[in-house]
C-alpha cells in the first residue's frame, strides 16, 4: 500500500510515528532486522528535501541505536532522490535527456 500514492506513502509514514512505541515494544528484542524493515517501508520512496528534514528530525528525537545503520541509508536514500529530483523540475541536460529517451 505504502508505494500506492504519495497519499498511501505520507499515511504510512504517519501511522509509524504514532505507533513508534508500538513497534519498539513489539520487536524490541526481536531481530534488528524487522525493525529495519518497519522503518524502511514507512519512509521508502520519500524523494524532498522537507522529507528528509522531517524523518531527520523525527530520528533525531526518537533514536534507534540498533537501526542507525539503517536511519543513515535511509536518509541518504531521500537526500539522493531529492537532489535528482530537483535536477529534472529543473530542466536542463537531464531533462531533455529524459525526454529524448
């Protein structure tokens, strides 16, 4: 559901901030794995800047320490995704590259 629409993705992330604890309490002590997978699908797909400021933030305040690895990926994934998205909104080489193809 979460790669459905921006409106799927931006419910899912909300949905895992209002029940962190949850997931905590639930798989604290189980595999870091899962957690990874808990964190990843809420945020996957994210691609702004005011997104990655927002899941920053949010983990910033609400550290991981057993998912960190996965927090930093994460966050260089929308930070990755953010700067090549600015590339194509605003135009250029990639732009007409994109089109071309």
């Amino acid at each position: 559901m979460h790669s459905a629409s921006s409106e799927a993705q931006a419910q899912t992330w909300a949905y895992f901030q209002a029940n962190m604890a949850k997931y905590v309490a639930y798989l604290g002590e189980a595999s870091s794995s899962l957690m990874d997978a808990a964190i990843g699908g809420s945020i996957r797909g994210f691609t702004t800047t005011e997104r990655y400021d927002e899941v920053k933030a949010f983990f910033d305040a609400n550290p991981c320490p057993r998912n960190a690895r996965k927090i930093e990926q994460s966050l260089e994934n929308i930070a990755i995704s953010a700067k090549y998205r600015d590339m194509i909104c605003a135009g250029g080489a990639v732009t007409e590259w994109l089109k071309a193809q």
